[in-house]
C-alpha cells in the first residue's frame, strides 16, 4: 500500500527555520515526483512547490508566497523528501501535506496524500 | 496565476438530494481540472481527473464535465457519507491553484 508520512512540524517564531520531512514506503519512491499543499486553519489548499524525479531532471518549481524562502530536496536512498523552510512568516502557519503528482495530469490527480504536518509560526 | 473560483462556498442538502458546484477558470484550462473531496481531520481525496475521469475505487454517482473555464462537479444522490468539503485544482499550467472549496452540509 502506498503512504505518506510528514514529520518535523512545530511551533516557531517568524523569522525562524523548520524543516518537514516527506517519507514514503509501498511504491518505487525514485519514481515520483513530489509537492507539498498546505492549508491554512480554515482556509482551502494552496499549492506550495514541488520536485521532479530525478530521472526527470529533479527539478523544483515553488508557489511565489514561498520562492527563495522554501527549498525542496529529496534523498531518494531514504525514500525521503525534504521542504527546508527559512524566514518564516506567520502567513506560513498551516496544515502541510506532501503528495504524489502525476507526470501525465491526463491520467492522475494528486493521487496519495500524507495525513499532514502542522507549522505554527508566532511570536 | 490562474484564479479557480468555486460556487457555491456552501450548501445543505439532503440524503438523496442531487448536488452541483461549479468550478470557474479565470482563463482556459482546456480540461485540466481536478475535484476532490475532504472530511474534517483528513486529507484530500481525488474525486475526478482530467475534468471527468474518474478516480478508480470512487463511486459512479460522482461525476465531472466541462472544458474551457467552466466546469462541475455532480452527486446525483448525495449519500450521508458525502458531506464534506469539495475543491477544485487546475494542472494546466503552474502554479497549480484551488479554488477555495465548497462545504457541502447536512440539512
């Protein structure tokens, strides 16, 4: 069965780092390509970034609210991937998911989800 | 960006009622348009592909049409199980984007 699990969500001042983790089992996780939704209390989901297979070149694309704060990276040795976020806002608090994405929209939707990691930014 | 905007935001309907939301493009997006279906403490659950493909395991009375900017999501009975909050998300062309959901209540 294929699963997501987040971890390394937490309450952090603005201005700080958080690092959330991304790790997969049930599946060939080299194979996919990977992007983070976050959800705000309340609110609907908002796309954040994403990362390629590396057999698809492993590039990454980000949402503007996140460009050049947000870094996603992947350790496909320990079917993990990575969203290093730096100078938190507390725009940023919300309910992050990682998921799988299609590499073909014509045949897929953002098909397994984690159950989410929760990034809380205040002073 | 592309704007998705869903309407209603919300509806009470009945068990058995048939229920439509809209989903509206702020430019086209061909048939790129996904729908999904949330319950309170749980993630997103694809419904629909590629604007009316469906997802395998989902049930037949979920179905979606449309191309271009305007697009819909129909339960043709809604079951009690079907309340929840349903999304929009467009992977014409990135970012992606959602529309902001519609909660679809008991009433």
């Amino acid at each position: 069965e294929v699963q997501l699990v987040e971890s390394g969500g937490g309450f952090i001042k603005p201005g700080g780092s958080l690092r959330l983790s991304c790790a997969g089992s049930g599946f060939i996780f080299s194979n996919l390509w990977i992007s983070w939704v976050r959800q705000a209390p309340g609110k609907g989901l908002e796309w954040v970034g994403r990362i390629k297979a590396v057999s698809a070149g492993g590039a990454t694309e980000y949402a503007a609210p996140v460009e050049g704060r947000f870094t996603i990276s992947r350790d496909d040795s320990k079917n993990t991937v990575f969203l290093q976020m730096n100078s938190l806002k507390t725009g940023d608090t919300a309910l992050y998911y990682c998921t799988t994405e299609p590499n073909d929209w014509n045949y897929a939707g953002f098909e397994h989800w984690g159950q989410g990691t929760l990034v809380s930014v205040s002073s | 960006d592309i704007q998705m905007t869903q309407s209603p935001s919300s509806l009470s309907a009945s068990v058995g009622d048939r229920v439509t939301i809209t989903c509206r493009a702020s430019q086209t997006i061909s048939k790129y348009l996904n729908w999904y279906q949330q319950k309170p403490g749980k993630a997103p659950k694809v419904l629909i592909y590629a604007s009316s493909s469906l997802q395998s395991g989902v049930p037949s009375r979920f179905s979606g049409s449309g191309s271009g900017t305007e697009f819909t999501l129909t339960i043709s009975s809604l079951h009690p199980e079907d309340f929840a909050t349903y999304s929009c998300q467009q992977s014409y062309t990135m970012p992606w984007t959602f529309g902001q959901g519609t909660k679809v209540e008991i009433k």
